[in-house]
C-alpha cells in the first residue's frame, strides 16, 4: 500500500560539515544536493549541487567562501538583471549601494564548486520589510535570470 510508504523510508542523511554547518542530503528533480536551512536571520541558505551522496568538495567550499566574502562583486555581475526587476516592485530606482536594499541570503553552490556550471545566489529585500527573495540565476558563469518571491 503508497499509503504507508512513508515507513518504509530511508533515514535523512545529515553531516555537520565545518564550512556550511548542519547540512541534510536532499533529492531535487535535477538530483540530489545538500541543504542548509537558515534558522536565524543572520544565516543564510545554502544548497549544495552533489552526485549521489558525496560530501561537498573543497572547491565547493572555496566556490561558497568567494560569494560570501564578495557579495559586492556578484551583485555587480546580476545588477543589471536585478534593477529592472526592483523598479517593477518598490517604484524607485536601485540605489547606488545595494546595501540599503539588500541582504544576501542565500547561495546556490554548483556541482564541482565551478562557476561555468548552474548556480544561483539570492538577496533578500529590505525595503519596507518586505521580505521580497530576488534570486539571480547563473548559466556558463553568466547572470541570466532574476526571480522574485516571497
């Protein structure tokens, strides 16, 4: 019976991983990956592209440590995407720093920690609380996307 198959389902597959904390193996409909829930306003979310279930590699570790010690330089990247998508919003025109209206929130880590690879990176919205994800998605180390939700 499907009904009671829940039973009979695997254990969730957790580690405590020293650069991204307590991740849980997840199953997508691109395949697996890790998944760091953000617990806290100060954290942020955090998924990790993997091929069966591998453990994060150090180039995913380095690949999440350069977007999370240069968020400025990403938001360069997507902030011609972003812009448009703000005004359709708030009415108001990006502000020069990006600051006053966002907060990274959460990173997309690609498998094999490559760039060239899909990757995604989301900024919350400050303005009036909000709470507006605008999440900028990366084909071939390119910006090519910007969603936005809630």
């Amino acid at each position: 019976m499907k009904i009671f198959g829940f039973l009979r389902s695997k254990p969730q597959v957790v580690l405590d991983h020293p650069a991204f904390g307590k991740i849980s193996l997840e199953q997508g409909k691109n395949g697996p990956y890790w998944m760091h829930d953000a617990c806290d306003d100060d954290e942020l979310c955090i998924s990790i592209e993997t091929r069966g279930d591998s453990p994060p590699t150090d180039r995913q570790v380095n690949f999440f440590q350069n977007i999370v010690n240069n968020p400025d330089e990403v938001f360069a990247r997507a902030a011609h995407l972003i812009a448009p998508r703000y005004y359709d919003f708030f009415r108001k025109s990006l502000p020069e720093n990006w600051r006053e209206s966002f907060r990274l929130c959460g990173v997309g880590v690609p498998l094999d920690g490559s760039g060239t690879n899909d990757w995604d990176v989301a900024f919350e919205s400050l303005v009036n609380r909000s709470g507006f994800l605008f999440t900028c998605y990366f084909e071939q180390g390119y910006p090519v996307h910007v969603s936005v939700d809630t």
